[in-house]
C-alpha cells in the first residue's frame, strides 16, 4: 500500500466518518471542529485508525455476508472438504500484526505529546468534591467553587487534578482532556483553547447519588478580558 | 490416565434413583447441576434485563423522574453484577457443565460433589444480592466496578456494599471449585485416544477459560476482601487519609476483571467453533490454529488490564505497553474471524436458529473487536474512556459476543438437553428481534460517547437526546425478543415434538459424542466408554 492510497484511504474514509457524525451530533463537536492541539491530535489518530482498521472490519463483515447468501445447502451440491491452509493461516496472522505495528507508532507520540505538559501560562488547580468542583487560580490567590472556570484564549494552561473526598473525572470532550481526580495524588494535564467561547463537559467517573449532575462548564476569554476578570476576582467580587 | 473402558460408576447417588424435588436437590449428576446452571442464569438474566429496561426508560428522554438517581445508580451495579456474576459465567459453566464430559467420553465431572457445592453456592450469593436491595441504604451503588472510596464505608455506610462484597466472594470460590472440577475433569477423564489435538474446541475452550478462572478469581477475592477489611475492621487499603491508595483496588479489580471478559467470551467462540461446522456440513477451518490463538487470548489476556486504566495518571510508559498489548490481542481475535469465515465458505450453509445466531455472532464480535482496537489506543481511549462509547463497545463483546453465542449454543443444545425440539419459527423470530433491537440501542451508544455523555448518569444533557430515543426503542424491541425466548423455550420443555439422538443431521466430521447418545443422554452417559480413533 502506498502513502497515497493510505493517504486517500485515511480521507475517504474521515469523509464517511463526518458524514455519518454530522448526521449524529452538533457542528462543534470535538471530532469536526478540534479547539485544542490535544484534541486535533486525537482526531489525527482516531482517523488513521479508522483508516486502518476500516479495511478488515469492512471485509469480514462482507465475507460472512458472501458466504451466507452463497453457500446455502442446495440438493446435489455437496460441501466443500478444505479445512486448512497454512500460507492462509500465516498470512492472516501477520498483515493485521504488521498494520497493528504501524498504529503503535502515532499511538506513542501522540500519547507523549498530551503527556509532556509544556511550560504553562496559567495553573489552575481542579479540585472535585461531592458533588461540585473546586477551582484555584494558586499564581493570583483566587479560590471558588460551584461556578465555570475561566480561563484566556491561547494559553497554555495546567491543570492540577486532585479530589477531597471520592473519585471524580474533569472531562471536557471539546478539549480532549480526561483526567481521574483521585483522593490524595495530583494528576497534571493541560490544554490550549484556540478560540473563545463556553465549553461544556461534566465528571466522567460515577461519584455517588448526583454523579450525574456534576457539571463542568469553562469560559474561554480574551487574555485582556481574562486579566480584568482575575483582578475582580481577587477583590472578592 | 485418560479412563479406562472399565472405569466404576462415579456417582453414588443413582443405586435408588430419587424423584421429585431431592432429585434435583441431593444430585451429583453433571447433566442436572448443569441445567441447574441453566435455570438461575437466565433468572438473573430476566432480572438483570427488566433492570436494564427500567434504565433505558428513565434515559428516554432528559431531565424524566422514572428512578431517583440513587435507585438508578442501584439497578445499574445490579444489572452489571448480575449479568456478569450470575447470568454470563454461570450459564458458560452450566453449557459447560452438562456438554463437556460427554464431548470428552466421560460418565461425569471427576468431582461430582464439588460440582454440586460451586452450583449451590450460587444460591446463597443471588440472595445477598437480591435481598441488599431491600436493607436499608439499598444495595450496593458504586457500579459493578465498585470503585474505593465511592464504596467504602465513609460514602456507602449501609450493609448493600458488604453483601455485593459477600455474594461475589460465595460466587467466586464457586467459580474457582468449578475451575478446578474441569481442569481436572479434561486432563484426566478423556476417552481412550482422545488426544490434546482430538478434544473438540468446545471442550479446548473451556478448559483454557477455566485455566483463567483459576488463576484470576484469587486475586478479586483477595481485593474483595481488602475493601472488607477497610470497610468493617478499620484497615485503609485503598483509603488516601489514611496512606491507603484508591488506584491500587483498581489494578487488583481490573487484574481480575480484563480476564473475565475472556472468561465470559472464550467458552462462546467454542460454541461457535462447534455450532458452524455442523450447519455448513464442513470440517473447522484451522482447528490448530483456533486452539492456540484460545490459549494466546488466555495469556495475553493477563496483560491488558491498564487498558482500563489510562486516565487515572499511571505512568506514560505503562501506558505505552497496555496499549500495545491490548492491540495485540486484536490478532489472534483475528485468527478466530477468518478462521470462522473459512469454516462457513464452500460449505452447504443450513439457516437454522443456532446458525442465524453463529453468524450474528461473527457480525457483531468484529464491530467489538474494532472499537477495541481503538480503544487500545491511548489518546483515543482518553477521549471516550467512561462515556457511552465504552458502554457500546462492552456490549458488542459480551451482548454481541458471549450472549449470541450462548443463544447459538442453547438452541443447539436444547434437543439434546431437553429431549424436545424447539419451535424453529420462533427461534428465528426471537433472532431478528435480538439482532435488530441490540443494533438499535448499542449503536447509538457510540455516537453518544464520542460527542462526550458519559456513562453511569441517571440524566444528560438535551443535546444527546436523539440517539437516547433510539436506544431506549431498541431496549424495547430486545425486550419483546427476550419474551419469544422465553415463551418458545417454557412451550418447548413441556410440548415441544421428542427429539432424536441426533436431529440436526451432523456429518461424520462434525459429530461430537454427545449426538452418539439418546437425547438426553442416559445416566452416566455411556453403557461402555466410547473408544476415539
């Protein structure tokens, strides 16, 4: 196979997917419209292995579909007797090894790549409790819960995820960002948002009774707009 | 020693035959305790399904009162356990049970009475979980995951999460009795000449999905009995406050519980493995190939279980080889697709109720089988870890997977278990109803978690509501299929026309012992042991 027409596959086969996701969700969703280097990482390597692990599902679920509508029992026909082929067996063992090899490879550097926490603008601390989060902002002294966290556009901002009590999950599908907050460790992650605008994500890991209620929403604004909210903030407005 | 044709009687209970209620009670009959299995797996599985039908209502539409979230939270752990606990494994153990020492030649399992004791001590288990949900506090809430501290004492004060705890230690040594009783069952019982490459696959696959039970079962008890001791006797485990670490239960729980979804899936691909050939008329393709790649599954099974793991800040290099082991996996699940796909090719394919669900089976495996593939994949998995994307993708593997699969297995096997034939009409009626209404309410489930709802929430956001509305239909439709099952299997058990000893007409090649005997098959199975040439 080519790089062309693993090229042309990867894009057909990201048109299908658009198609039939557009058909299933919101123009903003994190698979069309990425507002985070993490996010269109992520989207890259969702497509690649679309791309590459499209082909065996396609033609297996053709080839039973054959067979079935083919080789129905006919008077007279007898069955076919074969029932092994080792070239076969060898060759179906090592193309999908080979294609598994070639997916580890944007695998590990994107996984690198969001693990690596480039230097940051900004830290916020993301705490959750039952059933609410905590934000701290420790460079300027700022502490608030149960209200969306803000945060300026074209920062790299880290967040240190922690828990008071049970374990919860910050996860904001827009941004690609997931990550457990667990009782007595801190786990660190970040993001870049490109644009403004209000993102909307909730806890991803079961906390109790209102599990389902613990929201998480993040304004995305300005840096200039950012600095005068920050500065209100620390006058405790 | 593989039992000589002389080998004495081993059960004792059959010198006065008993009838009646002690016969099912005091038996040590294999084929008994077998459809025993049978009877309490699809009890849990109607329970464990009118559950997951109550979910899906409450999840029709946002913002609907059905259930208060905290009974939602409960019937969601329940439907799990159970489903999992006491419908997948134990029915595999039934099929299991009943099918494997007649396919190796053997009067019963080499330990009648521990076979008894793994069954009975399913009954206990059910009824602590059963009974939890009407303690106070209700019963265990946390998911079948039970994740600490969510299900230590501090946020889960009453007794439900101790008899989740006590109920899977009863079913999990019960597993662990039957592992032994079928490792030791198909090492020593064969017939004479049965050798390694003669046992059926069937018999391969359950006796390397005991192998898996025996060596992963210990280490949930331990856990489980860790989270009990932080629970009553002031241990701190997986208490932070006190030094204890939450994640370290979730090594120790997914150490068990990756396995177990090979536990749960291996013994169907050996159902398949069987039920295929017979309706093609065709040898298995590959049977070598099928066995090993069944025991390389069961190895590298041991070694995936951070997948579950990538977003609770392991370290990247750890990561890095969870991922890669779990997209290894991906090749000998492969190697059982197309080895399949070349059993059913050339054959004289016969359409028939088990058939229809063997080769659903093949069609839905391999959509679990992709997501799995991305999944493996850690930035992916990130992405859609704990949404609606993993709830599809778990049960394209064990509703598409293990529970087609048990389909197939059971209709194939009732003629002979029974003594009575199914109605065929019906049979295919309940298969399109399964076929379709699990596509209507497991595909949606993907779009759902790559647009970012996540899993386990009694209510969600307006934006996923479409997709919502098609899956609880789908739920419907299962339910209205699930209802033909029953009604079909009840109605053939007391009314059903007598079967044959062998009424689907195997070829020589595909005949396993079990059709050389009457249907059922008699006490201890053969007058003489049957010699394997």
């Amino acid at each position: 196979m080519t790089f062309a027409t693993l090229r042309l596959r990867h894009g057909l086969m990201a048109a299908a997917v658009a198609v039939a996701l557009v058909a299933a969700g919101p123009a903003w969703a994190w698979y069309l419209d990425p507002v985070t280097p993490v996010a269109h990482e992520v989207r890259t390597l969702f497509f690649k292995a679309l791309a590459l692990t499209g082909g065996f599902f396609i033609l297996a679920e053709v080839l039973v579909l054959v067979a079935v509508l083919r080789f129905r029992a006919r008077p007279g026909v007898p069955p076919a007797t074969f029932h092994e082929n080792v070239r076969l067996e060898i060759l179906w063992t090592a193309i999908p090894a080979i294609t598994l090899v070639i997916l580890a490879g944007p695998t590990f550097t994107t996984l690198k790549y969001m693990e690596t926490v480039p230097k940051s603008d900004l830290t916020v601390e993301v705490i959750g409790h039952q059933w609410f989060w905590e934000y701290r902002y420790p460079e300027h002294g700022v502490v608030f819960a149960n209200e969306p966290l803000v945060v300026p556009q074209g920062k790299i901002i880290a967040a240190d995820v922690s828990s008071i009590d049970v374990v919860h999950s910050w996860f904001v599908a827009d941004f690609g960002v997931k990550m457990d907050a667990n009782p007595g460790r801190v786990n660190h992650t970040w993001f870049e948002v490109e644009r403004t605008g209000t993102f909307r994500g909730q806890c991803a890991e079961l906390c109790g009774v209102l599990h389902g209620d613990m929201h998480i929403e993040v304004r995305v604004v300005t840096p200039e707009e950012f600095d005068r909210w920050i500065e209100q903030k620390k006058r405790g407005a | 020693m593989s039992g000589g044709s002389h080998a004495p009687s081993m059960t004792d209970a059959h010198a006065k035959p008993r009838t009646g209620i002690s016969k099912w009670l005091f038996t040590t009959d294999h084929k008994l305790i077998g459809v025993m299995y049978v009877w309490l797996g699809f009890f849990f599985f109607a329970v464990g399904g009118l559950f997951a039908l109550l979910l899906r209502t409450q999840l029709a539409s946002p913002g609907l009162h059905v259930l208060k979230p905290e009974v939602y939270n409960q019937l969601m752990s329940l439907h799990g356990t159970f489903m999992i606990f006491f419908f997948t494994i134990p029915i595999l153990a039934g099929l299991g049970n009943y099918i494997v020492p007649i396919q190796i030649g053997a009067r019963d399992m080499a330990f009648p009475r521990v076979n008894a004791i793994s069954f009975w001590l399913l009954i206990p288990a059910g009824l602590m979980m059963i009974s939890s949900m009407f303690l106070q506090g209700g019963a265990a809430a946390g998911g079948w995951t039970s994740y600490p501290p969510l299900s230590d004492r501090q946020y889960s004060p009453g007794p439900g999460v101790d008899l989740w705890i006590l109920g899977l230690h009863l079913a999990g040594l019960s597993s662990i009795l039957g592992a032994i009783n079928f490792v030791v069952t198909v090492t020593n019982l064969r017939a004479p000449g049965m050798t390694l490459w003669k046992i059926p696959m069937f018999c391969w696959a359950v006796f390397i999905t005991q192998c898996i039970i025996l060596f992963a079962t210990p280490v949930l008890a331990g856990a489980l009995t860790m989270l009990l001791t932080d629970r009553m006797f002031g241990t701190a485990f997986f208490l932070p406050s006190a030094g204890g670490d939450p994640v370290l239960w979730q090594h120790l729980f997914w150490f068990y519980s990756h396995p177990a979804v090979y536990i749960m899936v291996l013994p169907g691909m050996g159902m398949i493995s069987q039920v295929l050939p017979v309706f093609a008329s065709k040898r298995l393709f590959g049977y070598k190939g099928l066995v090993i790649s069944t025991a390389g599954i069961g190895v590298i099974g041991f070694l995936v279980w951070g997948h579950h793991m990538f977003s609770t800040g392991i370290d990247p290099s750890l990561r890095f080889f969870f991922s890669l082991a779990s997209m290894v996996i991906a090749v000998p699940t492969g190697v059982k697709i197309w080895s399949w796909i070349a059993t059913i090719w050339g054959g004289s394919i016969r359409l028939r109720t088990p058939m229809l669900y063997a080769v659903g089976f093949i069609a839905l495996f391999v959509i679990g089988g992709a997501t799995g593939v991305w999944l493996a994949l850690v930035p992916f998995d990130v992405q859609v870890h704990d949404t609606y994307f993993v709830v599809a993708h778990l049960h394209y593997v064990l509703f598409g997977g293990s529970l087609m699969a048990i389909f197939a297995g059971l209709y194939y096997w009732f003629p002979k278990i029974s003594g009575r034939l199914y109605n065929e009409k019906l049979g295919q009626l309940h298969f399109w109803f399964t076929f379709i209404g699990m596509n209507l309410t497991f595909m949606p489930m993907h779009f759902m978690g790559i647009l970012g709802m996540p899993r386990r929430i009694y209510t969600y956001q307006a934006q996923y509501a479409s997709w919502n509305h098609v899956a609880t239909l789908g739920s419907y439709v299962l339910g209205v299929g699930m209802l033909l099952f029953f009604v079909n299997m009840l109605w053939s058990l007391w009314k059903g026309p007598r079967a044959t000893a062998d009424p689907w007409e195997h070829i020589e090649a595909t005949k396993t012992l079990e059709w050389t005997v009457t249907s059922p098959p008699p006490a201890e199975n053969f007058a003489t042991l049957p010699i394997i040439r």
